[in-house]
C-alpha cells in the first residue's frame, strides 16, 4: 500500500515497520506537546506571576519533604531563616533620627507672658522644654561663582615697552576648561543619570523650571569630557583587579547609536568585573560591539587566580588558561531548577534538587556568621559541603538517565553536570561564594539605567557611561557615597600629576582626612 490512501499493508512485516513508524511519531509528539506546555506555563509564570526566586509558602513544604531527616526543620532555600523572636524582646521600631550635620531652625512656640505668672501671684520660671523634629526640603538652590582675576601694572612704565607687562593670576585649572560646570555641578548631572537613572532629558527639564538653561548636548559633552580624563583611573581600577586573587565577570546588552559599519539596531554589550584586593572591591564596566571571546581575553591578560562566570560559553578559553581557575555558578544552576519547578505539573525533582543547593547555601551561611580564619573556613565548608555535593551528582547522573534532555528538568540536570567541576572550585578559596550574585548586583544598576534612557547615542558616550558606572559602583562598594566621592575626584583630578597622585584618588585608597572632606 502506498501511505496515505488509508489502506493498511497485507503484508506483516510491512504492518509492523508502520507501526513502529506511528508509535515513534506518538512518542516524540507526546513528547514535544510536554516541552511546549512547560514552556507555556513558564512563560504565563514569567508575565503573571511572582518575580522572586524564593519559595512560596507550598514550595517550602514541598520541599522540605526531600530534606533529610535531620534537616526537616530547616527550610532549604537561598534566603535567610525566619528567626523567632519573643514579642517582648523585640525591639520598638521608630524613625531613625535625622543627620546631626542638617542645618537646623529652631521655631519658639512660647505661652504668652501673661499665663507665665502662677495662680498664687509668683512668677513661673523655665524648667525645661519639649522638642520635635520635621524635615524641611528646599528646592534645589544653585549659586554662580565669579573668579575674579585682578589685574595690576606699573603707572610709571605704562606703555613703554614689553618687558613690562601686566601682572594677573593664572585661569583656575578645571576638570573641563572653559566650561561654566564646577565639579558640583558635574557631580550632581552624573549622579543623576548614572546612580539615579535619570536620563538627560529629564535633568533639561528640572533645570528649566528652576530657570535655568542647561541644554542636553551640554551634560553629553561634559560626560564624555569627564570620563577622558578619568582614563587614568580605569587603568589603576584594572591594574587592581588583575592583581586581585579573584575576579567576577558578566555582560549584559546595550543598544548603541552610530557604530561604524553596524545598524542602530544591532546589540552590543557592555562587560563588568568584580574583584580587587579582599575588602576593597574594585567594579569596572568596559564597552564592546561584541560577545566575543576575546574580550575577556583581552582584560586578564597578567591576572592569575580565580575566575567566576556564568555557564557562557565565550568564558571558557580564558578559564582554561595556566593559572586560572574558571569557577561555575550555583545561582545559575539554582534558577533552572527553580524554572523546571514552576513550568512542571509534577515538579518533585525540581524541588528535591532545591532543597539539595539549599543545604549549600545554608552551610555557607552559618560558616560566614562564625568568623573564622580562612585556612579553616575553607577546610570546614569542604568537609561539610563534599559529602552533599557527591550525593547530588549521583542522583542528576540518574535523572540524566529517565528525564528527556528536552524537558526543562531535563536541561537543568545536563547544564549541572556539564558545568559539575566549575562548580566545585568555590571550595577552595575563602574570597568565593557560591555564585555570581555579587557581579549580577553590579551590572543591576545599569540594567535599571537602560530602561530609562535606552541606549547610547554614539560608541564615545558608551564609553564614557562605562566610566562613570565604573567609578560610582566602585564608590558605593566601597561604602563611600557617589555624589561626594565625584565631587571630590573633578576637584583634585586636574592636579593629579603621577600615577601615586590618580592612585589616592581611588575609592581603595582615598585618605580618611578626605573622606572627612567629603562632608558637604
């Protein structure tokens, strides 16, 4: 018979062969119709449903049916446990008290003199008062200052000749000659755009209805002008973390106007680091057209140490290089499983795979709230966190074998055993956490910059964005507030002479005297 003239063979074996045709169309359309409806409920998920990665209440209980017997009690998940604390001993929540260095204005409300006489006759004396505080805001205040220059000349050789010229103080070095912008008011533009995510546009706006005409073409100036001269800030934060024991990296895209030979619509990507010495982190955006693998290449070239990335593939040539460990991400690993188990009806593995990262993280945590030395932080997190890890890939290395490498669950499970000894090499050094959290906390900030502004109008304000993201995240990881900091670093930057002079202007090494100074 020749198919489709829906008459069946007479002949057996040609009967048996278009059975087994039929069925194996069945099973891959059963099948493909399973991977397409967990790709559905995922995706209603992603639209409707809760964005955060923790557990509901009905995840905590499902999951905790896979911890172990010692374990019921604790709730295997990323966040912090819930702390019972008697209602009598918890502490009364108030207002924080506001800074002490707010200019105050004390207002008198005062009885009149004539209730300050007593019902005897005498009269009554101040024995004490009652204060409160509110919080008064005035609008931006700005104030123009004059540099005034004064001239002076001999009367007596006025006009003889020119070896007797007139005398005048030389023009005040600025962070951008010839420019009305002071390093505070370049300070504020900046931080507003690339801390508070306020685009140009908008900052047009607020100046304008203050009165004053600041054009946007002046601020994209101004930023690009600032960060050239901050170039030599960039090559110390780098010099920093190349020298550090461990680095961070990820990227995330940017749309940029005016590349050469490349459409505006065309993705390019914006690559951040983390890393530095331990204690003083150094976070570094730098601006690409592509993904390539030769970016990261390119900027640890000298570094030797530690190398925590997500599972993208253009990190793998750089981990494999002498003297770089590549390190993989649990939180990577975490987020697949926690997508297999919102998209599947039957999501028991799911959740049993959470609640064995889970216990990762819980040994992290009570190891990090002991405080000990590294030699023993890292002996104790190996000893405690081997015996879990073993357990867990002989059980992905039998759901490898009965979940379909098509099925979400099933890609979680191969992507942890592809990336199985990246993600072992956390153990080893004290300065690790388990995942990349820390790198994706820095690239948030700009993310949340993108929404608002879009994209770049051309590869030099890429740049420069890159730039100023690099030094105000560094600020802040640093526990130093951006506006300051700025404002502080425009000021001295134009008499920085020597490397030591741009080296004091880092957030890693800036004085304390001048933090101090920071303090408007």
């Amino acid at each position: 018979m020749g198919e489709g003239t829906g008459v069946l063979p007479t002949d057996v074996n040609a009967l048996h062969q278009l059975v087994g045709r039929l069925q194996s169309e069945v099973s891959f359309l059963s099948s493909r119709a399973t991977v397409l409806e967990e790709e559905l409920r995922l995706l209603r998920h992603k639209v409707f449903g809760r964005r955060s990665e923790r557990f509901s209440e009905e995840e905590k209980k499902q999951s905790a049916l896979f911890d172990e017997a010692g374990d019921a009690q604790e709730v295997p998940s990323l966040q912090e446990a819930a702390i019972e604390v008697a209602a009598h001993q918890r502490a009364k929540r108030g207002r924080r008290p506001l800074p002490a260095d707010l200019l105050r204005e004390d207002m008198v409300h005062d009885i009149p003199e004539s209730e300050k006489i007593c019902s005897c006759g005498a009269p009554m004396v101040r024995i004490g008062e009652e204060t409160s505080e509110q919080l008064d805001v005035i609008p931006v205040q700005l104030k123009v200052i004059r540099h005034v220059r004064p001239k002076y000349a001999c009367k007596k050789c006025e006009g003889l000749d020119s070896a007797h010229p007139v005398k005048i103080a030389p023009v005040p070095v600025q962070i951008i000659e010839k420019s009305i912008a002071t390093p505070g008011l370049l300070a504020f533009v900046l931080v507003s755009k690339f801390c508070d995510a306020i685009p140009f546009y908008r900052q047009e706006r607020q100046f304008a209805r203050i009165g004053i005409d600041l054009p946007r073409g002046d601020f994209c100036n101004w930023t690009a002008q600032a960060a050239l001269r901050c170039d030599p800030l960039m090559e110390l934060f780098l010099d920093e973390i190349r020298a550090g024991p461990v680095m961070q990296m990820d990227e995330t895209r940017v749309q940029v106007m005016k590349e050469l030979g490349r459409a505006d619509t065309a993705q390019s990507f914006m690559w951040v680091m983390r890393g530095g010495p331990p204690g003083k982190p150094v976070i570094v955006y730098r601006y690409h057209p592509s993904r390539s693998a030769a970016i990261p290449l390119q900027y640890l070239s000298g570094f030797h140490g530690h190398l925590q990335t997500d599972g993208y593939e253009g990190y793998a040539e750089v981990g494999s290089l002498p003297g770089i460990v590549h390190v993989g991400c649990w939180a990577h690993v975490r987020r697949k499983f926690d997508e297999a188990a919102k998209a599947s009806k039957k999501s028991g593995s799911a959740h049993e795979a959470l609640a064995r990262i889970g216990k990762i993280y819980r040994v992290e945590r009570d190891l990090r709230a002991q405080e000990l030395s590294s030699e023993v932080f890292v002996q104790n997190r190996k000893e405690q966190v081997l015996p879990v890890l073993q357990d867990f890939k002989q059980w992905l290395e039998t759901k490898a074998l009965q979940v379909p490498p098509s099925a979400l669950l099933g890609k979680a499970v191969n992507y942890t055993l592809k990336e199985w000894q990246k993600l072992l090499h956390y153990l080893d050094s004290p300065y690790l956490t388990p995942d990349t959290n820390m790198i994706e906390n820095a690239i948030r900030p700009f993310v949340v910059g993108r929404k608002n502004w879009l994209f770049s109008g051309s590869p030099r304000g890429a740049h420069a964005s890159a730039t100023l993201y690099s030094l105000i995240e560094t600020a802040k990881a640093n526990g130093i507030e951006p506006y300051r900091y700025l404002r502080h670093v425009f000021t001295k930057l134009p008499l920085a002479k020597s490397k030591d002079d741009y080296r004091a202007l880092t957030p890693q090494q800036l004085d304390p005297k001048d933090l101090e100074n920071l303090s408007l």
